[in-house]
C-alpha cells in the first residue's frame, strides 16, 4: 500500500507468503517534499532477500549476483524507459527492464548493502529516460540503497589539466568517464 501526503510517502508491505510472521511486514517513509523529475521517477514497491549466489537470470545482470536480493519499482509516469546496468561493468550497455502498463517493473537485482562486508560481485542500478513530453529525453541514474526511494547518482568530471575550472553542476552519471568514476565506489 502506498499513501502520499504531499510532503511524504508511505509504503507498508507484508510478505506473500507470510511465513515470517509480524516480522515480515514493512513499514517505509521517504520525505518527497523536494523532488523533481529524476528523484520522484521510482519507489520501490517490493523487496525479497537474496538467494544465494545463484547465476542469475532475468534482466542480464545476473538476479542473484549482487547479493542484496531483487526488487520492483515502481516506475512514473513520464519515464519512457527503463533498463539496467552493472557499475563495476563500466564498458556494458543498459539491459532493457520490462515495466507494465501500469509502471510496475519486472523484478530486478539490488546490490547489497548494509553489514554484509566483502567487495561486491556486481553494482545493479536502475537507468532510466524521461518521456520527451516533460524533458528532452533525460537519461538518468538511481542507485538502490534499501530505502523507499532510489538514490540519484551525479558525476562531476575533474578538472581537465593545470589551472582549469571544476565543473560547476554534476552531470548525470550515464556517460562512460562517469560510470568509470563510479566503478571503485561500488565495489
């Protein structure tokens, strides 16, 4: 169920299959109070745990190699597509996501997160396009961090030889000098 009061939004969730009790449900708040077009593009709908170090299948990058589980979202309207793609696989396209009719995406990897330790096998992030009807087809990035909404990644090139100018706003981070940025903070 999700409810939005115009400043937050609210999901609460319990397991299908209800085998964990009162311990299963979920209780999620997320301020929305500040959002835009790329912040307000996802809320995760649903979240089921890893299952091991399986070889994955599904949306190509690899369902269980990221350890952290599988999620879907829940995709706004003006995003015209969806994919995934593997920050620590710099050089890689964005797989295609399938989204429903009504903007429910397929389940999909999530990267761990949290207390498991250890260098990650795989970084899944969601990269999506804006519809050419709100924004000039807007290609951005949300990273899953285990909240309710995904997290906007940005990069900002260094400065490019001596006595040049930092970069004065971030750029999405869907360009290759970007994800090459982002790969060692992944893993």
């Amino acid at each position: 169920m999700l409810l939005l009061d115009g400043d937050r939004v609210v999901r609460y969730g319990e397991p299908a299959d209800a085998t964990d009790g009162p311990r299963g449900r979920e209780l999620a708040f997320a301020r929305t109070d500040e959002a835009n077009v790329t912040t307000a593009a996802a809320l995760t709908l649903s979240r089921s745990p890893a299952k091991g170090s399986g070889t994955g299948t599904g949306n190509g990058i690899g369902n269980d190699s990221a350890d952290g589980g599988r999620a879907r979202y829940l995709l706004a309207p003006w995003i015209a597509r969806a994919g995934t793609r593997d920050l620590l696989r710099t050089g890689e396209a964005a797989k295609p996501l399938a989204v429903s009719a009504d903007g429910v995406t397929e389940e999909t990897a999530v990267p761990r997160t949290g207390d498991a330790g250890g260098a990650c096998a795989a970084w899944p992030v969601l990269e999506l396009t804006s519809s050419a009807r709100i924004v000039e087809k807007h290609a951005f990035v949300l990273a899953d961090l285990g909240a309710l909404t995904p997290v906007h990644l940005t990069y900002t090139p260094l400065p490019d030889g001596p006595g040049a100018v930092a970069a004065r706003q971030p750029r999405e981070a869907t360009g290759p000098a970007a994800r090459a940025a982002w790969a060692p903070v992944a893993s």
